[in-house]
C-alpha cells in the first residue's frame, strides 16, 4: 500500500495543478491571466480574423509557454545576468522544445526566411515605374522616430525605445527581428502590438484620411504608371542590395533576402525557387516564428505596466506614420500641380499589400472611378524597403 501510495504522490506532484500553486497564489493569478490573454488572443486571430496566420500561432505559443511545469521554454537561459551572454550549447542541451525553435528567432534566421518570401511575392514594379514613391514611403517611417522618441521621453532605454519605434513600421517580421536583438525581453509585447495594429490598418488609416486629405484631392485621378521592363525588375534587387548594405552592412542579411526573393521570382530562370519560398518555406517559417515568438511571451515578462506602455506607443507609431505618409503626399500633390493623390502615402507603411488596398477602398468612395491601388503599391514597396532600413540604422546605432 505504501508503494502505491508513493506512486500517486509522484504523479500529484507532476501535475500542472501542482506546480501552479507551489510558488504561491501570486505567481498562480498570473498564470491564469496569461491563459486567459492567450485564448482571447486566438478568439481574435480565429473569430476576428486579425493576421491569423501569425497571431494563431504566436497566441499558442503563449499558451504552451505559461502552460505550468511544462519545461517546454526557460528564459533563464536566454535572460540571465545581462542578456547577452547566451550559452547556445547549454540551450540545445537543456532547452525545452520552444526554446530550440526560439533559435531561430534569436539568430535572425526567421524574419530573414520570412523576408525572402515577402519579396518573392511582390511587384516592385509600382515603385520603379514611379521613382518618386520612395519619398513617400521614407515619409512614413516617421512613425518610427516619434515613437522611439515617445518611448524615451517615457523612461525606456534606447534599446527598447528603439524596438518600440519600429511597430510604425508596420512591419512584424522586421519588429521581431530587431527586438530579438536589442531587447528580447520585450519581444513578446512587441510582437503581439505590431500584428494587432496591422490587422487594424483598415479601422486606423481611414480616420486619418478623411480629416488630413481635402475631398477634392482625394478625388484626384492619377495617369497610368509605364511598363516596367523585365531587366529593370532583374537590376532593380541587385542594385539595392548593393547600395543599402554599403551604406548599411547590418540590415544585409534583411534586405539581402527581401531581394533575392524578387530576383528569383523576376529573373525567369528560378521558378521553383521562387514558387517555394512563396509557399511551402514561408508557410514552414510562419508557424516557427509565430510559436517561438509567442513563447517570449511569459508572465514575469508579459504582465509589466510597460506592456501597457507599449501597446500605446505602438497605437502612436502606426498613426504617426499614416500622418508622416499623408501630408508628404499633399505636398507631393502641390509640387506635381495635382498629379498625386495624397491618399497613396497612407501606403508607406509597410503592410503589404493591406495598406495599399486601403487606399483603393479610399479613394474609391471619393470617386468611384478611381482606381489607386498600383499607384498605392509603390509607397507600399518604398516601405518595406525602408522599414528595413530604418531597422538597419536602429541596429547600427544602439546594437
């Protein structure tokens, strides 16, 4: 009977009921308000739709990570004294199974992989055929810098300010991609704002729309973009590559994938190539960045009040750059003598091709004749490239 008796005393003291309430009631509340933050989390990316193919599985990943007495993450060997010193042979040694696919993460290799996709699926040829594209989406990046500076007016490091700045870019894989390097702590919280607001780009944009852009200029009808020549789409990656990464060698291995996946989907000799980073590689690398990512996500880190902080100034970074992009394209429109609606630098951020529709859907209910939407996608390309780049400098400048 005593044998029997230590049997199920063992197996009570493996459950998760017990861990949960070994470190004191304390520790169990927030437990409970991380599962409870992860399932409204997968209400929202199942139900509402919200970036579902990412937040799903950053949502799960939060879920298995609070999940208590599972082992299945440790940020202890990823936040210990200072951070930086990592021990990746004691992670492959002791790590549970999150905190091996969090290698991915940690390296860079995910958001790169990501990036290689991403460019394998979009046109650059907008932004080519219209140069001038390029100032607009530079205008939006100034989401970043308000809300960098936001963050250290409100007591963050640079590191973290820095990580907090690039939500307004609009762009998740280059948000976790920095975060993982300058504050991975926050990488959690950051991650989850930066979806959560790109899923909101059509409620955001349109507010700020109506109120900056006069209907008259909304209603502006803009010329047919040129045809874009095949060896211009071949040059086009190769030189940007090469200009960017002389002038930023930190964001290479970013830009260096964004680009290589549109050389090989424009080249016309890498269609295989090209068809699986668009498909198989991106839907591979989706789950494991959304997973690992969500993992970050534990309670000691994720019940801060500045989670909350970073929740508002990602809010500010997304509106500031849709400001940044709307009034540099009013002046556009000016200096042109009205050959540029406005509408089109909303697109500067980087949500591809999401913000770009926005502006069709926009400029469409000004004028239901307009048709904006390549024109949008210039802008849209311009930010990609330069929330990369702006995450390039960042890295630069507080790595």
């Amino acid at each position: 009977m005593e044998f029997i008796g230590n049997i199920f005393s063992n197996l009570a003291t493996q459950t998760g009921f017990y861990a949960l309430f070994a470190n004191g009631g304390v520790s169990a509340l927030k437990t409970i308000i991380m599962i409870v933050v992860a399932c409204v989390l997968l209400y929202m990316g199942i139900v509402k739709k919200f970036e579902p193919l990412l937040l799903v599985g950053i949502a799960f990943g939060m879920l298995l990570t609070n999940l208590p007495g599972s082992g299945i993450y440790n940020p202890e060997l990823w936040y210990a004294g200072s951070g930086m010193n990592i021990n990746f042979g004691h992670v492959l040694h002791e790590g549970g199974f999150l905190d091996i696919l969090y290698l991915g993460v940690k390296l860079g290799v995910y958001p790169s992989l990501i990036f290689m996709g991403v460019g394998a699926m979009t046109d650059f040829g907008p932004l080519m055929s219209n140069p001038k594209s390029l100032l607009l989406g530079a205008a939006a990046q100034f989401g970043v810098y308000a809300a960098l500076l936001g963050a250290v007016c409100m007591g963050f490091d640079g590191n973290v300010a820095a990580s907090i700045g690039i939500i307004g870019g609009a762009d998740g894989p280059t948000a976790i991609w920095l975060t993982s390097k300058l504050a991975p702590n926050y990488l959690g919280a950051i991650a989850i704002a930066a979806y959560s607001y790109m899923a909101l780009i059509p409620l955001i944009q349109p507010f700020f729309m109506v109120r900056l852009v006069p209907k008259k200029e909304r209603q502006i009808k803009m010329e047919q973009l040129r045809t874009v020549s095949q060896t211009e789409k071949i040059i086009f990656p190769i030189m940007v590559t090469i200009v960017c990464c002389f002038i930023l060698p930190s964001v290479a291995a970013l830009l260096g994938c964004l680009m290589l996946g549109n050389l090989w989907a424009n080249c016309g000799v890498c269609d295989r190539l090209s068809d699986t980073v668009q498909n198989a590689l991106m839907n591979i690398i989706t789950i494991f960045l959304g997973i690992s990512v969500g993992a970050t996500a534990t309670a000691d880190q994720f019940l801060k009040a500045e989670t909350l902080m970073i929740i508002v100034l990602g809010l500010a970074a997304f509106c500031f750059a849709t400001i940044g992009g709307l009034l540099v394209g009013r002046v556009m429109c000016a200096v042109t003598g009205g050959k540029i609606n406005p509408l089109i630098g909303s697109a500067g951020v980087s949500a591809v091709p999401m913000a770009a529709r926005v502006s069709q859907v926009q400029g469409q209910k000004d004028n239901p004749t307009n048709f904006l939407l390549m024109h949008a996608m210039g802008p849209n390309v311009a930010g990609v490239i330069g929330s990369a780049v702006a995450a390039g400098f960042l890295l630069a400048t507080f790595g």
